[in-house]
C-alpha cells in the first residue's frame, strides 16, 4: 500500500459511485499540461487530448500514468512581511487575507474518500467565500483529486484552476503547497487576478489541508 495504490482506490470508489468518469479525469490532465505550455518550470506540458490520454494503458487501476504526479527536483522561497514593509521596501505584494488548516483521520475507512470535508473547512476558515476566486492553484497529486477540491472549494466556473498546470506538471516534494502560493502572488502583482486561492495538501487521500487566500493590495 502506498499513496499511489490508495489514490487509485480513492478514485475507483468515485468512478463505482459515477461521481466522475474517466473523461473527466484525462480533462483535468489535459488542461494541466496545456496550463504548463506558459510555465517555464513546468516538467510535463504540451497539447495532448483527452482520447490519447484515454488510450494509455492503466498504471494502477484506474489511474493512468498521467494521471500522477511526476516526481521533481526543485525548491521555492517565499518572503512574508507586513504591508508597511513591504512599502518601505517598494517591491510588488499581496495581502495574505486568511489562512486555515485542518485534518482528517488517517483512517481511510473513518472518511468518506470521495468528498474533502477538511478543504471544505480551511476554506471557510480562511474566508473563501468573503467574494470572487479569480485563480485557484490546488495541490492535486493526481487527477481525480483536482475535481474533490474544486468541489469542496465551491469554485465557480469563471475560476481559473491551475493555471500554471498544477502539480500534474511538476511536483515539487515537500514544497508544493508553499509553491501554489507563490503562483497565486505571480498573477495577482501581474495584473491577472484581483483575489486568489492556495491550496496545500498532505497525508493519503488529501488527509490535511491548508488553504491560503490571497487578495490584491
């Protein structure tokens, strides 16, 4: 058993139950790797469609290769200060507006695998909802996992989700959550997004999690 084999079993029960099908999860890599074509430290990208993604053989059923996460090398830095700073400084900056983590037992039969009760709670904790969600960058190992968050987050369909490609195309270990934030503070302090969400994620079959939101000065 490894997180992989637990993924899989977590979107076996979602495509048994028909929350989802297999198409929408080669959808979500689909637009992962597109996303990644702008990202110049992504690690997967390209125009690839959703029948050729559907073609591969499984991995672990159901899950394809693509499907996964790759592994990557990498590290990402940010610097929190307060807006005076920041100011004094003269650097471009985002206000951190609210911030919530929260865990889930590790015990996979006490959860319902399908829904992500703890995201939904971060969020509400960190004040998603106070107004509109421009860009959302989640921390979705694998496919069938950007479409639980994206539930639970109640993101609107005007949301741009990943659109540095997420972490289907590149994961950095150990440091992703921190890195969604950073992608969130690129497109604010460029003009692409008034308010943002961070998404981090930890344990098997997204057990813990944090959302950060972002919003402009």
């Amino acid at each position: 058993v490894d997180t992989i084999s637990l993924a899989a079993m977590q979107a076996r029960i979602m495509l048994d139950k028909g929350l989802i099908s297999e198409r929408d999860m080669a959808d979500v890599v689909a637009r992962s790797r597109r996303n990644a074509l702008a990202n110049p430290n992504a690690q997967l990208s390209g125009e690839v469609s959703t029948d050729d993604l559907l073609a591969e053989e499984t991995y672990v059923s159901p899950l394809r290769k693509s499907d996964c996460c790759p592994v990557s090398d990498g590290a990402t830095a940010v610097i929190i200060c307060t807006v005076d700073k920041a100011r004094a400084w003269g650097v471009p900056y985002a206000v951190i507006s609210g911030i919530d983590h929260r865990i889930e037992t590790h015990n996979l039969g006490m959860r319902d695998l399908t829904d992500s009760v703890s995201t939904r709670l971060a969020a509400q904790g960190a004040g998603a909802a106070a107004g509109p969600i421009d860009v959302a960058e989640l921390y979705a190992p694998f496919s069938h996992q950007e479409i639980i968050l994206s539930r639970a987050l109640g993101l609107e369909e005007s949301t741009q989700v990943n659109p540095s490609g997420g972490v289907l195309a590149g994961n950095l270990m150990m440091a992703s959550g921190l890195s969604r934030v950073g992608e969130v503070f690129d497109r604010i302090v460029a003009g692409e997004a008034e308010r943002g969400l961070a998404h981090a994620t930890s344990g098997p079959c997204l057990q813990h999690n944090l959302v950060t939101v972002l919003e402009k000065a």
